[in-house]
C-alpha cells in the first residue's frame, strides 16, 4: 500500500469519527425520528433519545419505522445485535415503499446459538420483485459492540456498507430491462421477531424461550435525503461514476471473497434458464 493512499484512508477515517460526533452533539433523537410502530412496551427509548431497544420474548417481538420517507439517501445506525444465543431471532433493518409493487432495500441479521455466527442476509426488491439474495458472516461479534450498518441509495446504485465497509454495490440496470428503485419514497423500518421456522439451518434450531427476553440496541440514527438536484448530470456532481474509490473497491472485494455466503447470482441451479440480467459481470 502506498503511503499516500494510507494517508488518504487514515483522512477518511478521521471524516467518519467527525462527522458521527457532529450528529450525536446536533442530537438527533430517536423521539423525533421514529414511530415505535408494533410490540407495544417490547420497544423502548430512553437516554433522552439516544438509544434505542427492541425486545422479543414469547408474547411479541416488536418494531420501530422513521417518521420521514426519503428519496434517495444515506441512512447510517449502529446496532448491537442480541447476544448469547439468538438462534431462531432475526433482527431486520431495511427501507421499504408501501403497495403491492413496492421497492425494499434489507438488512436481515439472523443469529444463532452461542459462539456460532450471524448471517447477514441482504435483499433488494424493485416493483413487489426480490430474489436478489446476498449472505455474509461478519468479520466480528455484532453482540459486543455497536457497529454501523448503512445504506446508500443513489438513482445509479444501492451501496450496502458495515462499518463503512462496501459489502454489496447493486447496480441500477434499468439499461438492461431490470427494475431499479427510483420514483417510490421509502421509510426506514426495523423489527426484531420469531422466525425459527426458516431462519436458523432452514428451521432446524428452534428459539431457547428460558433464554428470553431478547434484546437488541440502536443508536446514532443519521438519514441524509440526497436532493435531486444533486443528481443533475449538468450540476458537476459525479452522479453517474460509482462512488467507491480503489480502497473501498479492495475492501469490497475482501468481503465477497472471505465473507460472502451465499449470492444468488452464482447459482445457477436457482435459475436453469440463466441468471438475472443484473448478474453480468460489472466491474465496481
Ligand atoms: C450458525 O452457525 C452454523 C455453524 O457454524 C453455521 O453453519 C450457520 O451458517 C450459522 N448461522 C445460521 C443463521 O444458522
């Protein structure tokens, strides 16, 4: 690695740890931000605002979703996902649309027993239409500690990023007759709940009730809406060039290569009569 590209990393580096200071001083509160939505007393907010808490146990899960939709944007959060053992939980956070033809960008977190891994199973619909799965195990314990887990959505491309980590570019391929989530405002949506039917080996590992309540923690909540002026092609605003510079290309390909569990456009006996036109191999 150069010195100069260090140099460049230990910068941008620097613009993360400053700009999440800036919001937690700026106090954003998850009272104004968010609407508990289902669960009842299952999801709490308390430190003035600044944390958040999702619990599940026998009677509910439960779930939260932002007051705002937004049109393209950056939603950054940190979550410190429930410990020990998990198996059967799925903790999401995803934007959704509403309606039949909606368009949804997921984050699923799908624990598992104690000292086994997470999955990270990410999903894209555009217009009602998913089956764009992608799964990575973590290169961390997401129980420990928070970690943030972030969207960005751009009218040429969703970027799914851990850490500020790009783990999943998806590419608007609307040149080649893939839908793209571009007109549909979306809101921010998470929910902890009981999915042991599917979620852990296929359903094989049912939920430990004597282990409950299970409890997931959010904070530092940042949803920035991009204007569309923004996305002007005349406005010298790089809109249309990916935004993931030679670093974030390597980290990128680090996460596919040592992470990456499953990914639907490399299976090719999901879809025998060839795969999803959004598959053909583009470079980031
Ligand atoms: C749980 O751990 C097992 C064993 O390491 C692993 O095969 C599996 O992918 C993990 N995740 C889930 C959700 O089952």
């Amino acid at each position: 690695m150069s010195s100069s590209s260090f140099t460049h990393n230990g910068f941008y580096v620097l613009m993360i740890v400053v700009s999440t200071m800036v919001v937690v001083c700026a106090g954003g509160s998850f009272y104004q931000d968010i609407d508990l939505a289902w669960g009842d007393n299952h999801a709490k907010i308390f430190n003035g605002g600044q944390l958040l808490s999702l619990s599940l146990d026998k009677v509910s899960g439960c779930g939260f979703k932002s007051k705002k939709e937004y049109l393209f944007g950056r939603i950054d959060m940190q979550l410190k996902l429930v410990a020990h053992n998990s198996a059967g939980t799925v903790t999401s956070y995803y934007l959704s649309s509403q309606g039949p033809k909606h368009d949804e960008i997921d984050f699923e977190f799908l624990g598992n027993l104690s000292g086994d891994p997470y999955i990270l199973h990410t999903n894209v619909f555009s217009q009602g239409k998913g089956d764009r799965e992608q799964q990575f195990y973590l290169w961390f314990d997401p129980t420990k500690n928070f970690h943030t887990y972030s969207i960005i959505w751009k009218p040429h491309h969703i970027i799914f990023l851990v850490d500020n980590t790009p783990i999943r570019v998806f590419k608007n391929a609307e040149s080649v007759g893939v839908p793209f989530p571009h007109n549909q405002p979306m809101r921010i949506y998470s929910s902890l709940w009981n999915a042991d039917n599917w979620a852990t080996r296929g359903g094989l590992v049912k939920i430990d009730w004597s282990k409950a309540p299970f409890t997931a923690y959010y904070r530092n909540f940042k949803a920035t809406q991009f204007s569309s002026k923004s996305f002007n092609p005349n406005s010298g605003v790089e809109w249309h060039t990916t935004e993931l510079d030679a670093y974030g290309r390597r980290r990128l390909r680090w996460v596919q290569k040592y992470f990456m569990i499953y990914n639907y456009c490399n299976d090719l006996k999901r879809f025998p009569l060839g795969l999803p036109a959004e598959c053909t191999r583009t470079r980031f």
